[in-house]
C-alpha cells in the first residue's frame, strides 16, 4: 500500500508516497548509518541533483534501498 508522507528537504516542504516497505528500508538504512529519516531524504535529494533526467524523489529513494540491498548482498 502506498503511504504519503510530508517531510522537510532543504526547507522547504514536499509530498513523497512510497510504498509502505520502503519507509521501513528507508528507516532502517537511515538507522544504521546513525541519521534521521529526513536526513537521508535530504542526502539521497541532493545526490541525485537538479537533472530532470535524475526522475523524481520517490523514484530516487526505491533506487537507494535497491542500491542499499545490493550493496549488502556483495558483503
């Protein structure tokens, strides 16, 4: 089921909806790198720059967990 959520990126405020497993992902990650959830948010916005071919903001944080899962597969 996807949830929306409202979360602070920057200063300003913005509307992200993700399924409800990748805000656990999410927070889990964000967890164990010893950050807020709106702090990955933040880290994960600003990595994927101002390109329009970057895609969006949810689209960016499925790409994270996916990158986080993958990263923890080759350990």
């Amino acid at each position: 089921m996807i949830k929306k959520r409202s979360i602070k990126i920057a200063g300003h405020k913005t509307s992200v909806s993700l399924e409800e497993e990748f805000w656990d992902a999410l927070k889990a990650i964000a967890g164990a790198k010893g950050i807020s959830l709106t702090a990955l948010v933040e880290n994960i916005d600003r990595a994927r720059g101002d390109s329009s071919a970057s895609g969006n903001l949810s689209s960016a944080l499925r790409l994270a967990v996916l990158d986080d899962l993958r990263a923890r597969a080759e350990r």
